[in-house]
C-alpha cells in the first residue's frame, strides 16, 4: 500500500465513524481511539526494520517543544487529565493549575519561540508523562534514536538529533487523514496549540458541543498551516479534481 492509498483508506475508516453521529464523548473517543491504532499499528508492522528506538516515558527532553493537535485529540486528552486531576492521589499534581500556568506562559509563541523558552509541557511530573496513553499525534511522533542527543539539544546545544522518519511520515499521515475526515463531515479540521486548547477544553463540556455542530471554538489555528492549500491537497488525493 502506498502513502496515498493509506491516506485514502485512514480518511475512510475515520469518516465512516464521523456518519454515526454517536453522541459527542463517544464519538470523539471512537474517532480518536480509531486515529491512534491506525498509527500505532502500522509503526508496529515496520517496528523489525527500525534502529532500537531510545525514547522512553520518563524521557522529558522533547517535552518543551510547541505541541499542535485536532479538536478531537484535545478534548479526549481534556477528559483524560480531569480523570487524573480528580483522583485521590492527584493533589500533588497540581494539574489543572500547571495547565493554566503553561498556557499564560506559552500563548502565541511560535515553534523557536517556545523551544527556546523551554517551558516543560504541564503534563509532565517528575520527568514522567501522566497522560502518556492518551498523548495526541504529534508526540506518538516524535521518536529518537539517541536520548543523550535529545538532552544536548534540550539542553540549547546545536545538535543533530536522529529522529525516525517513520514515525514523523506516520503521524503526518494519519493526523491529515483525521482533519480530511473532520473537514468532509463539516466539522473544524484545524491544529491547535496544545496548552491553549487544552486550557479551553477543560474550562467546560460546552466546547465540545458548540465543536459538534461546525463551531470553531479552538480558533484559531496555528498561523503557519495553510488550510487552503490542505484542502486542496486532500481533495487531489482523494480524486475531487
């Protein structure tokens, strides 16, 4: 199977989802749960090919780099950190403050920007991800080859880290898949700046359904995606023209 007919295939599975209009927290965990196996399957079937991967859960080195994800990926995530932050154990955790802090700190600051800043993602605790089975796309992503290397360039050293293209092809794959589908069913198909969405989504359930009825209540999108031209793509790939 080509890139292009996974695309075509991953834009299917999704949209046949989207046509159940499941009510919204099943339909976003259907929709999502559906985009992350897609990823994590098709990594798993090249897995044999690929280097030893050095990337482990309490690896926090690419943890203060921008983090764009959909709608969809945000308010899953959202229901995931209030499950977190409303256990017993999770007073320590402080999360739902650290997210809100994270957003003040990081709102409108481009990818060079926040690297260079090195604010550590809020979700984040002792080195460990608390949300690792429900990080989006863009983090299932982004995977190195060499630990030390991500530390030295975390660090501010100018080093080439060796990240799997595999990886970064499959996330781009899947996650334009999953706005193709979003865009066919009407609904807002943009990325969106983790901690700020992540800090609406948690504010109530309202913007989950204002979302399901075409509302773009995470606008706006990052400034660098050209949703014309993603249009337009999508729909050569999936023979509109």
């Amino acid at each position: 199977m080509t890139p292009l007919d996974f695309f075509a295939a991953a834009h299917e599975a999704l949209s046949r989802i989207l046509m159940q209009r499941d009510e919204p927290e099943m339909l976003i965990d259907r929709l999502v749960t559906q985009a992350y196996e897609l990823f994590e399957q098709n990594i798993a079937i090249h897995t044999p090919a690929l280097p030893q991967l050095d990337c482990r859960k309490n690896c926090p080195s690419c943890c203060s780099l921008r983090v764009t994800a959909t709608a969809p990926e945000i308010f899953l995530l959202a229901r995931y950190v209030r499950l977190v932050a409303a256990s017993q154990r999770a007073a320590p955790l402080q999360l739902l403050r650290r997210v809100a802090e994270a957003e003040q700190a990081t709102r409108d600051l481009d990818e060079s920007q926040r690297m260079a800043l090195r604010w550590p993602c809020p979700l984040m605790f002792k080195g460990v991800c608390i949300v690792h089975a429900a990080r989006p796309l863009a983090c299932r992503g982004h995977a190195s080859f060499d630990r030390a290397a991500c530390a030295r360039a975390a660090a501010g050293r100018d080093v080439e880290v060796p990240i799997s293209e595999l990886h970064m092809n499959m996330r781009g794959l899947v996650q334009n898949a999953l706005q193709s589908a979003l865009r066919t069913a009407g609904l807002p198909w943009g990325l969106y700046e983790l901690n700020h969405g992540l800090a609406l989504a948690l504010g109530g359930q309202e913007i989950v359904t204002a979302w399901t009825k075409g509302e773009d209540s995470h606008a706006p999108t990052i400034a660098e995606l050209d949703m014309a031209a993603l249009a337009g793509s999508f729909d050569t790939i999936l023979g509109r023209h």
